[in-house]
C-alpha cells in the first residue's frame, strides 16, 4: 500500500497546534482573568463575580474578575479580542459589545462576529425606569406629560451605546418626546447622581439599582421587559404603564478570543452551565433582578450573529451614534 508523507505545510500546522492542544489537555493550569467591561457595581460585576467564584471553584482555579470599563464596554471587550486564545483571558459580553456598539460607535476596534469565541449565555436582565423618590413624577404617563412639556429632558444611562441608552432611544421614539442621554461610566456614578439630585431620570439594569428601590431612596415607575420582574412584581411594564409593543431585555453571555480550542470552550461551557443551574446562584441572582439562563457555545454564537444584524437595524432607524 502506497503511503504519503505529511506536506510541509501539513506539517507546520500540526506543529503550530500542537501547544494549543497540549494547553487544552492541562486546562486550567492556572487563575482565568474574567474581564468585566464595565465599572464595578453594575450588573455585569455582580453576576461575574457571584458566577465566577463557582466557577473557580469547579475548574480548580480561581476566577479572578478584571473591571475594565470606557467606550460602552469597547475597551474591556478589546483585551479579550486581543489575548492569546488559551482560555485564560475571557470576557463578559453583551447584548451592547457585541452586538449594538458596532453600528453606533465610528471606530470600532473589534468585530464581534470574527473576533471572539462564544462560550455560553449568562442570561438576561431587567431594565428599571426609575426616579428618585422625591421626584414628582409617579408614573410612566407623568414621565412622558414632563417630557413633551420639557424637550430634552436628560435621563442617565451606564453608558453611550449600552442597553440601557437603547431603552431611552426606544423610549423617546415610540413617546415622540425628546430625550436626552447622560452617559456614565457605569451605574454606579450615575446612581450617585441620580440619588443626588443632579439628573431626575434613569434607565438602569436592575440589579444595580433594586438596593435602592428597595431601601425607598428610589422609585421605580416601570420594567422594560415583556414581563415583569419577580424581584419587582408590583411594578408594571413599560408595555402594561401605556406604551403598547415595548419591550427590551438585555442578554450577556461568556466569550474568549477567536480560535478557542474546542476542549477549552467544552470546559468553560460546562463549568458555567452547571455554576448558573445551582439552586443557591439562581436564587441570588433572581432577587438581585437577573434572570439566570446557560446555553450551548454554538446558541450564543448563532445569537450574537442574529442580534448583530437586528440591532443594526434599529441604530440605522434611530440614528444612534456615540463616541
């Protein structure tokens, strides 16, 4: 039987892969840098570190959370892009970095459908529409009577380009009120300022907020949700306060940089999956208003692609931009 010799170029790539494969078998081997793209005590940090430290501890290697935030989560997203593909740099993406960011922001560093690696859903969150508490404005209709009275009328978002910027534009467009964005680096400056005095509006992700609803310093006038939020039950939508057809709910996922080996993305998967189905997590987080949800890498992937043409759409309609 006649046998063939490997080509050089054959060759070459099992030599090239072979370190790639040898890390995989070993994996983890050491502490995994989870980046957060946002500033700590947001959404995003609480669910990483509550998933993370689990994670840690199935895999044997501690979960170490990086806050990275700036650009609507643009720069915490690009050191992932840019790290080496062993699994030991990954990110928190979002329904905003990877998907809405590259339609609005005119310099993108990354493009979210080549240069990552889908690892898994983290689930969804809740979007509040909230006032301070001393606020006048009680409902969802007396927001919309101050808007048209007021053009311009600014409300505070974690960021240009985040979900909760995309709620305000939503908001404005189906109202015909004019709104302003304030963005922050975060929800926890904007938070502050709200709390403060210094903006009277704001569109939020939950679980950075609930403490302060909860603790009377804030009020929430509706969710942005198809449905309402257990953490919130007495609290109606944006759709059930008046405004028919509006519906937001932010998605998060795991992701590492393009060309992940498969045995690692398997590895990763795995340990997220099972952290996000323990009875102790999902409690944590369903009262924290996050609504825990694991998935296979490939639905992430198919999601991230599907999202990134039907966001494109509505940034285009908007006119959405940021800087």
């Amino acid at each position: 039987m006649k046998t063939f010799a490997p080509t050089r170029r054959a060759a070459l790539a099992l030599a090239l892969a072979a370190p790639l494969l040898a890390c995989a078998a070993d994996f983890p081997a050491k502490p995994i840098r989870f980046i957060v793209p946002y500033t700590a005590g947001g959404t995003t940090d609480l669910v990483a570190r509550t998933v993370g430290q689990r994670v840690g501890e199935k895999l044997g290697q501690p979960v170490v959370i990086e806050n990275r935030g700036g650009a609507g989560g643009n720069i915490g997203m690009d050191a992932v892009a840019k790290a080496p593909a062993d699994g030991y740099t990954i990110g928190f993406g979002a329904i905003s970095t990877n998907a809405l960011n590259p339609h609005i922001y005119k310099s993108m560093a990354f493009d979210p459908r080549k240069d990552f690696t889908a690892i898994g859903l983290l689930g969804t969150s809740t979007i509040v529409l909230e006032v301070p508490a001393s606020s006048p404005i009680k409902s969802v209709a007396d927001l919309i009577a101050a808007a048209k009275k007021t053009p311009g009328l600014p409300y505070a978002t974690a960021g240009a380009g985040t979900s909760m910027n995309l709620a305000g534009v939503m908001f404005g467009q189906m109202t015909g009120t004019q709104l302003t964005k304030v963005a922050y680096k975060g929800s926890g400056p904007a938070i502050t300022d709200l709390l403060g005095g210094s903006v009277g509006v704001m569109f939020d992700n939950l679980p950075a907020s609930l403490p302060h609803i909860q603790a009377g310093r804030l009020r929430a006038l509706a969710v942005a949700g198809p449905s309402r939020s257990p953490a919130l039950p007495d609290v109606p939508t944006i759709a059930e306060a008046g405004l028919k057809g509006y519906a937001l709910e932010p998605w998060f996922g795991v992701y590492g940089p393009a060309h992940l080996p498969p045995a690692i993305v398997k590895t990763l998967n795995q340990a997220f999956n099972e952290a996000l189905a323990e009875p102790g997590i999902r409690d944590k987080l369903l009262q924290a208003g996050f609504t825990p949800r694991g998935s296979s890498a490939e639905e992430l992937a198919r999601l991230t692609q599907s999202e990134y043409q039907r966001l494109g759409d509505v940034a285009r309609q908007a006119g959405m931009t940021a800087e």
